[in-house]
C-alpha cells in the first residue's frame, strides 16, 4: 500500500509547489544577475573600440597644421571632432536598440511563445545612455 493515511510511502516525495516558484525566482534572480555581468563586460568593451575608431579617425598630423589647413581654430575642430563622435555614438546605439528589440521578439516568435522576453524602457534609455 502506498499510502495508509499516515504520510507519504517510503520513497515518495511530497513537494509543495511554493517551493517550486521559490527556487524559480531564484534561479531567475542568478540568470538576471548573469546577464548583467555579460551586458556589462559587452558595453565596456564596446566604448573601448568605439574610443579607439575615434581616436584612428583622429589626424595624425600636429593640431596646429590641421587647424592651420582648414583655416580654423583649435576650439572648432575640437568642437567638430566632438559632435561627430556623439553622433556616431547615437547611431550605434540606436542600431544595438533596434537589434536587441528585434531579437527578443525573434526569439518570442521561434518559441511560439513559449519564452517571453520583458524589456523595461529604463534598460533600454540606460543602454543608449552606456553608448553615449
């Protein structure tokens, strides 16, 4: 007999299905906390190569002959130089929004929706922001 009214039988296990959701938020929670870490390592090494296209766009000649040829100041072509990295900051950054949209609904729609992927509009100014 596998069950007399005293308890469970020998060898069966009664789970209760809170600790079932307990050990999916936790599993959850690390799963976040890991994808943060990764997100994190990707920016930083993504402003470091975005530092570095900038400064190899950067004229090798000495400034003075650079403002000299175009017939500016020291102050306008930095200003330029400055406005032509944030712009191309604020590209970049709006392609990687517009990738990570589309792949977390790409992998809603593989999954038939099976996996459902949130994005919070904080992640998303934040992201844009690490890319400024």
């Amino acid at each position: 007999m596998l069950f007399d009214g005293n308890g469970p039988a020998e060898g069966m296990e009664l789970s209760d299905i809170r600790d079932f959701f307990k050990n999916t938020e936790n599993w959850s929670r690390t799963w976040l906390i890991q994808m943060a870490f990764i997100a994190s390592i990707s920016l930083l090494v993504g402003g470091i190569g975005l530092m570095n296209v900038m400064l190899t766009r950067w004229p090798n000649e000495p400034m003075r002959s650079v403002c000299a040829s175009v017939g500016r100041r020291f102050k306008a072509v930095l200003h330029q130089f400055l406005v032509e990295s944030i712009r191309s900051a604020d590209w970049v950054g709006f392609i990687g929004v517009v990738i990570g949209l589309l792949a977390s609904y790409s992998l809603t729609v593989v999954t038939k929706g099976k996996v459902l992927i949130s994005i919070l509009p904080a992640s998303l100014v934040v992201s844009f922001g690490f890319s400024m």
